[in-house]
C-alpha cells in the first residue's frame, strides 16, 4: 500500500514525493487535477493521510488510469434559463440574492400564517410530533452572542448554555434568505416570493433586535437589498478557521495541521500511546442517569421471535405520520376550529384532504394513503378520536 | 427467550398432538431460561433435535415467492431505530440509526444504513434526473442519469458517519446503548465517478475555483460547501450501493460520496455542483454542523470524522448473561477513521488505566470500518470496564474524555470522539459509562 501522511509531504520527503507525481502524471499532457492540492508540499486540507493514484494504485486499490485522461462527451450545455432556474443560492456578499423588499408587518403576517405553528410565536420555537421545532430567536441577538462561552459543567452544570438561535449564532443573513425560500415553509417549500421572502427575513432579524446600520429593526422596518448588504451580526467572526478570500484554503490547512484546534490527539505531534497507569486514582465512573433516553422506536430488542401481525388500519398513527407536522399547532384533532370547516358538509371536507388546497394543505398531506384511509385520517381529526 | 420458543412454536406446529408433545419441552427450556436462554440442558434430549420440524417436512417457498429476497421474519428486531430527541419537531427531520450491534463485517446491508434527512426522503423518478455542474468552468454541462453512468466507474469500501454520532453525551452517557450511543453511522461499497474525471473536460478554472456547493433535489434543498482539495481528491458521485442503485434512504438516485468526511457532506438526491471563488455559507454549515469550542469559537468546516472506536459486543443490547465462569469469548469492536487507515486498536479491561493491543481482523482499507478482537476468559462475577482506543495512520489517537472535554469543553455536539466504556456488571450486563476526572 503507499501512502504519504501529512508529516512526510511537509518534511524532507517533499522532493522524493514531488517525484512520485511526475511518474503519476508522465500519462497524460497535463498535470492530473488531483495533484494541484498537494504538490508544492501542502498539507491535507483536513489533516488527514492522502493516498495519491501512484502506478495504477490509490492505497489498496487498482486503478484504470486509461480511464482517466478525459476525452469525455456526455451532456449538453445547460440553457441560460434552467441555470437561472436552479442556480438559487445567496452568498453572503449578495451574489444570486434578487431585488425585492419587504416589511416587518408583512412577515408577521406571513409568519402567523405559515410559519407559527411549528416555530413558536415570536420564533420561540414549539413541539412537535417529534421532538422540537428549531427556535428562530433566543432574545436580543447581541446579549444572547456573549453566551457562546457559556458550559454546561462544573459550577455550572445545571445552568444554561450558549443560546445558539438565528441572530445569537449565525455568521450571516444570506443563510436564512436562501434557506427561507428553499428549504420553508417547511411541508410546502420553494412557494415564496422574494418579496415575501424579504418580509419573512425582517421578521426574523426584527425578533432577534437587529441593528441595521444604526436602525432596529423594528415593526415599521422595510428590508430591501440595499439594506441586507448592510446587515452585520454579531457573531460574524464566532468561527474558525478563516474560509473567505483567496487565502482560505491555505488557512484551512494550516487549521487542521495542528490536532490542538479541533480537540485532537496526534502522536506526530507530542501525543502520548499511554499503556501503563494512564489515569489519576480519583477518576469517576458516570452511568447513564436511570434509564437515560431510552424512547427508541421500535423499542430495544434483539430477540429472534416472529413479528406481531399488523392490526388493522390505525388512523391515529397515519396522523402522526402525515399529517401532524403542521396539524398538530393548527386544526389539531379535535380542535374547536373544526366547526368553521365542517359546515359545507363532511365531503367537501374529505375533497379538500385529498386534493390540497391554495391555503397550503398538500393533497392528502403528501402521503400515499388511500382515499378509504385517508377519510378515516380526516374523521380522526375532526372527532379527535 | 420463553417469548421466542412459544411464538416459533405456532409458526411449526401443524397438529395438537405434536403441541402437547412440544408445549412439554417448552416449559423445561422456560425454567433454564432465566439464567442460561441460549444454552441447552446438559441431561435431556433437546427437543429441537429429537423432532422434525415443519420445515423439514413440508415443502418449503417456491422460488418465485421472493424476487427480491427479504430477511427471515425472525430478524424483525435487526432494524434502525428512531427516538424523539433526535428529531427537529417531525420524523422528516429526523434520523434513524443503525443496528450496529447486529452488524457483520464491515458493510452495513442497505435496508439497515443510517437514514438522516431535513425534508425527508424524497422519492426520485430518475428519468427527470438532472444533474447541473456549472460556475467556474470553461464549460457547463447538464447530464442525465444515464449519461453519469457512462463515466468509467470507481468502486471503493467507505463508512459514512453523522458528526453528531456521539453527540449526545458530551456531558454524560445518556444512552445504554451501543445502537444510540455510536449507530449513527453505516458503511458501504459505493460505486460511482471521481469528480475530477469529469472536470477534465470542463475546464475547472484553478485561480477562482477553489470551493463546491453540492445541492440536493430534495424538500429541504439541502446543500454544503466542499473545498476543490478534496473535490481533486477522492470525492465521488456515486449511484451505486452494496452492488445495486442507491436506496431512497441514501439519495436515489445519485448522491455526493466525500470519503471520511461527515455524513452531512455527502449530499443525497443530487442536483447541481457549482463552482466559486468564495464559500457558500449553506444551512448546515453554519447553524448546524459547527462545532463550538469553550472559547467561543465555533469550528466551521470541520470536515473529517476523526479516528474512532466502540466495542461492539459486549454491549448493552449483546450482554454477557449467558456466560459461565471460565468461557473463552471473543470481544469485538469496529474501528474507523476519516482521516486514514486504521493502524491499531488498543484494549482496556480496566476503563482506560492500562491498555493491551488488540488484533485487527479482516480488510484494514482507508477511511473505511476496521473490524477489531481481543480473546478473554470470562470470570463470572468479576466487574470489568472495557475500553478501546483507535490510532491511524496520520498519527491520531483517539483522546481520553478528559483531554477532548478539556480541550474544547462540553458544547460542541459534534465531532466527539472521546473512547467509549462499557461496564460489565458482576451479572454479565453492560452499561455505558464515561471515567472522567
């Protein structure tokens, strides 16, 4: 097997290896791309071992290196409009982030519309059918930032610990922008305006106490391009390595050089293959407190038995399933609500169910069900039972 | 154990006297079934072997009854499992864990990978598939499934882990279980193409093409920055899964395969690859898969899973209860790193004081499962602390949960890969603790 680690690149090796990758690329006219991230000695950009393709062979693997000298003519060149179609992403300097405004007021309407029933109001976040739905705001973003040093051990073992939501944690705005139009409304995405994509994110940085160039965010703000270029927030500079400019990639190798940045251990580095008395004599056994989280579905077992039958259709789970993502903060089952549906008659109802409406239900929830067990999904949730 | 042979029991037996027969033997195996369920009675005929059951009698199924063959029903248990805490408010959001206690090997069967989603699992017609590779290139290129698999095809044995495996019990174990505590990963034979064969004939442009955003098709258009070192390295686009088309599960019809690097990364349900001078700043690396550290500082792009270990049985699901005093019994574990080939597995019986080498068993490839062993003589009664610790061949060792507490605190939910301990109780049960100072 050959292989070079990332002390021998960075050593007195680095000649013998530069070696190594003429032969490697003596096959082709041009120097073979994987070669340009490692020669000239540079480390591993994630400090870890390199195997380059050497003789036919990366590691323990055969390689067909006649395969790899291009020459391929597959595809076609993809149209102007279906790379506008696809290319939506927002980058944090404004790149691909489209003109457009919208107020604080607009996105609290959209908000309680759309966005309320999983996130809480005011973005305090809400249960769901299983576990939480993310918080979008943990407080005023900068007061709840100086909580990134908080830990959760020694004296303050029961205490709290850093309040990592929207405007406390994230480095920038272009995130929640493109991850609002693509990713939200959650059972119902890529359905916003930029517009109202714009409104959206004034909301968001109006409950996390945004400043934007000397102005809160308040309920009066309207956001528009020229405003969002503007935005900074206060734990722009929380993160390392340095990613950004043409020096990044060099600062992320150099990051992962050294084990001591992300809590490693290297015995190239100092680190110690300890065999014999490595630990204190007052170290301390911790158990897993009672139980621990042990709701596991299905639950634990490894005994060899043939399955239970499956009982009949059981509208409660289907709901669980399907349906309670949204309906469990909106239409609950059995919720007063219902009355203001039911009036035009049960099978208007179940119309509806099955083939979604403009208001956002998706037809029959997205699920598969079929139309008998899908009315009797409905019934569960008008009856609650 | 009494639960099995009565429910294997109705699945045989076809008339009352052969129940009567076998009810008898039943109640005998019931009694010895507290203590010893997998053992047979020294002094009695076993009556598994003094009858013949259904199956050996009647016809068994056609060949025709399964095309595409399942496992025998009496694995039903050999399944991922989901729990609450590890779901953003809805099991879209979600993930399902491996079995791993039940793993063989070094490959995980595709029904049981890991299944980790943000919008849920999408289901793909691949004739609309389309994959867009665009940006800093001299020439863009749209490709069908098909045409993607045209290029000359690389097959390579990888694990894929989520950096939270582990994450929960950066404070405390939290899980008495090795399927909870280290199943959030899985392993596979991956067949697919090296990116860079096909950036050959794109004219990647060296000076402003220095990252990758890979996008996935899918509800929550999930997508993550890749630097252009590893895209020229190794990672891969990959279609193919154990021998067959991906499943569902991990991104049919093509997904983002970047060895050793977080499960995140490996982006499911492809779309597009674009090419840029700066990074993207995606969802998931910024408000997600960052980890933070007690200065404050939180590690973005935190890329490879570093070198790990787990004893794999015993474990809480595969105790030691059945064991008599003086048994010789194999203790085993996986081994893993992102960075590298895994080069040794030390053992501990004593929680991590004093540590013994293990043996490494079978294929040892990089960034890949490494099976480990170590023989033992059981001494009934005698508590143990089993502890194993990993090294690769970049020269990292997996740390104690002091040094990785004391370097980078309690907070960063990802990238914890402190060695695990199970206690074996004097009774032969194991529980997962953590020594700490």
């Amino acid at each position: 097997m050959f292989k070079l680690d990332r002390k021998l690149i960075t050593s007195a090796s680095v000649i013998a290896v530069a070696g190594l990758f003429a032969i490697g690329c003596s096959g082709g006219s041009a120097a073979t791309p994987g070669d340009v991230a490692y020669k000239n000695g540079k480390a591993t950009i994630d400090g870890g071992t390199y195997y380059p393709i050497v003789d036919g062979q990366t590691g323990p693997y055969a390689v067909n290196e006649a395969a790899r000298n291009g020459g391929f003519t597959y595809g076609r060149k993809p149209t102007q409009n279906e790379i506008d179609a696809w290319n939506k992403d927002v980058m944090p300097d404004g790149t691909g982030l489209p003109e457009g405004s919208g107020s604080v007021e607009e996105g609290e309407e959209l908000y309680e519309a759309q966005c309320v029933m999983c996130h809480g109001d005011f973005g305090s976040g809400a249960s769901g059918t299983a576990g939480g739905y993310p918080a979008l705001s943990k407080g005023n973003a900068y007061e709840m930032q100086k909580t990134m040093t908080n830990q959760r051990s020694g004296d303050n073992k029961d205490g709290d610990g850093p309040a990592r939501a929207f405007g406390s944690y994230w480095p920038q705005t272009s995130t929640l922008w493109w991850y609002i139009q693509s990713g939200m409304p959650h059972p119902n995405t890529k359905s916003l305006s930029n517009d109202e994509t714009y409104a959206l994110t004034a909301y968001i940085l109006s409950i996390n106490e945004i400043v934007i160039d000397g102005e809160e965010v308040d309920d009066e703000y309207v956001l528009d391009r020229e405003k969002f270029l503007k935005i900074q927030l206060p734990n722009e500079n929380g993160f390392v390595p340095n990613i950004d400019g043409p020096n990044a990639p060099e600062d992320v190798r150099k990051f992962y050089a050294n084990a001591k940045n992300f809590g490693a251990q290297n015995l190239n580095q100092g680190a110690v293959r300890c065999m014999k008395d490595c630990q204190a004599d007052t170290v301390k056994t911790v158990y897993v407190k009672g139980a621990g989280i042990s709701d596991f579905n299905p639950p634990m077992s490894v005994v060899r038995d043939m399955p239970k039958e499956e009982g009949p259709f059981d509208p409660a789970a289907a709901y669980e399933a399907a349906c309670a993502a949204c309906h469990a903060g909106y239409l609950s089952p059995g919720a007063s609500e219902w009355a203001g549906y039911t009036g035009k008659g049960i099978e208007k109802v179940y119309a509806n169910g099955i083939n979604g409406t403009e208001g956002g239900m998706p037809a029959k929830g997205g699920s598969s069900l079929s139309d008998a067990e899908f009315k009797m999904v409905v019934d569960y949730l008008i009856k609650g039972k | 154990m009494n639960k099995v042979q009565e429910n294997s029991t109705e699945n045989t037996v076809s008339d009352r006297r052969a129940f009567f027969k076998k009810t008898a033997a039943i109640s005998t195996v019931a009694a010895a079934a507290v203590v010893a369920p997998q053992n047979l009675l020294a002094s009695e005929d076993d009556h598994a072997i003094m009858h013949h059951p259904a199956w050996a009698q009647k016809l068994g199924d056609p060949v025709t009854a399964n095309l595409y063959g399942m496992p025998s029903k009496y694995e039903h248990n050999n399944t991922r499992r989901n729990t609450p805490l590890l779901a953003s408010g809805n099991w879209q959001a979600s993930i399902a864990v491996t079995p791993i206690h039940e793993s063989c090997g070094i490959i995980t069967p595709n029904g049981l990978f890991f299944s980790r989603c943000h919008g849920g699992t999408a289901q793909i017609d691949p004739n609309e598939f389309r994959l867009m590779i665009h940006g800093e290139l001299e020439r863009d290129i749209v490709l069908t499934y098909d045409q993607l698999r045209r290029y000359p095809s690389v097959t390579r044995t990888h694990f894929i882990e989520c950096p939270a495996n582990g994450g929960q019990e950066w404070r405390a174990t939290q899980f008495n279980s090795v399927q909870f505590a280290k199943g959030f990963m899985a392993s596979a034979e991956w067949t697919g193409v090296y990116i860079k064969d096909i950036l050959k004939d794109l004219g990647l442009k060296k000076e402003t093409a220095l990252w990758m955003l890979a996008e996935g098709s899918d509800n929550s258009e999930m997508g993550r920055t890749i630097p252009i070192d590893k895209v020229l390295d190794d990672a891969m686009l990959v279609w193919g899964q154990n021998g067959e088309a991906l499943r569902p599960e991990q991104g049919y019809p093509v997904r983002l395969l970047v060895p050793g690097w977080e499960g995140n990364l490996c982006v499911k349900w492809l779309k597009r690859l674009e090419f840029a001078s700066e990074p993207f700043y995606c969802k998931e690396e910024t408000a997600k898969y960052t980890a933070l550290r007690k200065d404050g500082k939180a590690i973005q792009h935190f890329y490879a899973n570093e070198v790990n270990s787990t004893v794999t049985s015993p474990s809480p699901e595969k105790p030691w209860t059945d064991l008599k005093d003086g048994d010789l019994i194999e203790i085993e574990g996986l081994a893993w790193s992102g960075m590298g080939t895994i080069t040794g597995v030390d053992f501990s019986f004593d929680g991590g004081r004093n540590y013994v080498p293990a043996q490494l068993k079978g294929l040892v490839l990089p960034k890949s499962w490494t099976r480990w062993s170590i023989m033992h003589t059981y001494k009934k009664g005698q508590v143990l602390q089993l502890t194993s610790r990993a090294m690769d061949d970049a020269g990292y060792i997996q740390p104690t949960v002091d040094q990785e507490v004391g370097q980078l605190g309690v907070e960063g939910v990802y990238h914890r890969n402190a060695v695990e301990t199970w206690e074996v109780t004097k009774d032969g049960k194991v529980n997962h603790v953590q020594i700490r100072s």
